[in-house]
C-alpha cells in the first residue's frame, strides 16, 4: 500500500469546507473512497462519485488525490488524520 493525501469537498447545507487525511491503500481510487466512507456518519447513499449522508444534508466529494513520497508520509501522519484501506468496510458502505 501507497500513502496517498486526500482531500474531500465536504457541502453542508450552505456551507462548504474541506477535509483532508492521509490514506493507505493501492491506488488513488481506493484512497479516495475509502476517505469518503469514513466522513459519513451512516446513513450514505452513493451517486456517481458523490456521497450524501444524513437524507442530503452533507455532501462529500474528492477533490483530490495525491501519492506521497515516504518522507512527507511520515511528517503528515503526524498531523493529520491517518487511514488505512479496508475493502470490508468500504463494501458494508456501498452495499446500504
């Protein structure tokens, strides 16, 4: 598994921001989607690449994706949220 930087559109309502983390998995896609299945709360529902949670309240969307080299890795982990990709997971999100 690659270190990748993720970086999720988050809309809520009218308000918008952005969540970013530091994601272990096989390729960008991966790294992506398994972001967006640990910002939901529980309640997803997947159309094309976005997810909305909550009955639409949120949105989350990846804005991008960036693989890390092993140094920067290391120095982000320290400071950001870190995830490692598990395929059970993002299955038991999609599948709802």
């Amino acid at each position: 598994m690659n270190p990748y930087l993720v970086t999720l559109k988050l809309q809520i309502g009218e308000y918008e921001k952005v969540s970013i983390s530091v994601v272990d998995a096989d390729n960008d896609h991966d790294a992506g989607v398994m972001a967006q299945v640990l910002e939901c709360h529980g309640n997803e529902h997947w159309e094309n690449e976005t997810v909305y949670d909550l009955g639409g309240e949120f949105a989350y969307r990846v804005r991008s994706v960036t693989e890390l080299t092993p140094p920067d890795a290391d120095i982000l982990k320290k400071h950001l949220s870190h995830y490692r990709y598990n395929a059970d997971e993002v299955a038991n999100s999609i599948d709802k």
